[in-house]
C-alpha cells in the first residue's frame, strides 16, 4: 500500500480537526447546558419549598444573587477582552490549544465506538446480496480511503469501481445500515457541496479476524469488466471454482482493488 501524498495527509488532517471542533463544540455546549439545567432545578426547588413571607424573602435574595453575579460577569469579561487586546500573542497559545484538544477529541478510539444503529437486515438483491454485516463493513471501510466522511454518491462510484459491479445510492443506504452505520445529511467533502453522505466514525470497526469483502462479480485489477466473471473461464487464481467461495485479497499495487483468489 502507497504512502499518502503530503495533499491527502492535509486534507485527512483537515477534515479531523473539523471533526474534532465539532465534537469539541458539542461537548461544551451540552455540559453547559446540563449544568444551567441542574442550576434552575435546584434554584426552582429551593424557591418552591417556602411560601408566603418566606418565599418573598428568597425570591429576593435569588434576585439580588443573579444582580451580583451578573456584575461580576461583566467585570470579568472586560478584564478578558483588555488582557487581549494588550497581549494578542495570548490568541497562538488558544489556537493551537483548541488545534491539539480537536485533534484528540476526533479520535475513535478516545470517543469511544459509534452509537450502533438500528438493525437493518443485509440486502437480497444487489451487490452486497450474500455478504455479513462484516464484510460489508470491512467493504465499505475501504471505499472510505483516506477521507473522515464521504458522500453517498461518491461512495457509490468508488465501490463500482472496487468490485467491478454497479452500486446505486440505494445499495449503498441499504450496505451502511445493514453495516450498523447510518447515512446523515450535511455531509462535506473538499471542492464539493454539501450533501447526503456516510461519516467513517459512524461504521462500527470490522471483527478483526474478518477477511476482505467476497463479492461475485469481482475482476482482477486492470481488467476490463466486460471480461469479468461473468465470461471469464476459471482459469488460475483470478477466479473461483463452482460452489466454492472465493477470497478477496487487496491489490498491493492498488488498495482501492481486490483480486480473487482460490480459497484453499
């Protein structure tokens, strides 16, 4: 497998960071919201437990509270703001701060694994008719390439050109949810719109011991489909004998191909 270019390793860490800022906002914006949500509880409890001269006595005090706090925030927003304008290197160390937590947060393995997704049963008909959910998994992971989310459309033409059948965006919908991932609106890729797509962080990592994709149809890298198994002989490894499943290896040359092999 070739290395990635300095282009696609910009772009992989690109696309992370903005991953990560996303998650990064995400999380700070639920805790706060979870801790202004246990603040009003408690406050409203509190409040709700008196009646009568007592309740007028703390509604008061609540009052004067949020009246203190609130010139307190002030004060402390303004000493902020004049503590950057006098030191606007202070802006470097935050950025590259936010840049490394981003980094960190985007990763799998520090987020834990995806959500699973509602069962979806594995397609009859299609090219991913007959495969596990691992294999479609394991199919669908390498289609990703380098790229943290891709569109279902581009997700479509990849796999037609990986297993030399043709995939509809319909067959790819149909791949991720019997994949356990889910298909999400809003997807971006770089010089294209945004649009419906897939993001890598949803799938579910394949089992380890899972063996890349047996897909019928498969050619060998570099030849024409027309000559495809479908009128091919079964000469040498690049086909399978009658009722026996093949293995599907990745090209080393290409791993965006699979060549067949007889399974022994």
């Amino acid at each position: 497998m070739s290395a990635p270019t300095s282009t696609q390793w910009l772009r992989a860490a690109a696309a992370r960071i903005t991953l990560g800022s996303g998650v990064l906002a995400r999380e700070r914006t639920r805790r706060l919201v979870g801790w202004v949500r246990s603040v009003w509880r408690r406050t409203m409890g509190w409040l709700g437990e008196a009646s009568g001269i007592a309740w007028a006595v703390r509604l008061a005090v609540l009052l004067a509270a949020a009246w203190v706090l609130r010139k307190i925030g002030v004060a402390l927003a303004a000493a902020v703001l004049r503590r950057l304008e006098s030191s606007p290197w202070l802006m470097w160390p935050a950025v590259a701060l936010w840049l490394i937590a981003a980094w960190r947060a985007a990763d799998p393995k520090r987020r834990g694994p995806a959500p699973a997704a509602a069962a979806e049963p594995v397609p009859e008909e299609g090219p991913a008719a007959g495969l596990t959910p691992d294999e479609i998994r394991a199919l669908l992971i390498a289609a990703f390439k380098l790229d943290p989310q891709v569109h279902v459309t581009v997700l479509a033409e990849r796999l037609t050109e990986a297993t030399g059948r043709p995939w509809s965006a319909a067959d790819v919908r149909a791949a991720v949810g019997a994949a356990g991932g889910r298909v999400d609106t809003g997807v971006r890729m770089p010089g294209r719109s945004p649009s419906t797509g897939v993001r890598r962080a949803s799938l579910p990592d394949p089992s380890p011991a899972t063996p890349p994709p047996p897909v019928e149809g498969v050619v060998v890298a570099g030849q024409d489909p027309s000559t495809g198994a479908a009128t091919a002989t079964p000469t040498g490894p690049a086909t399978a004998s009658p009722g026996r499943r093949p293995d599907i290896v990745q090209d080393p040359d290409n791993p965006h191909h699979w060549l067949v092999k007889e399974r022994a």
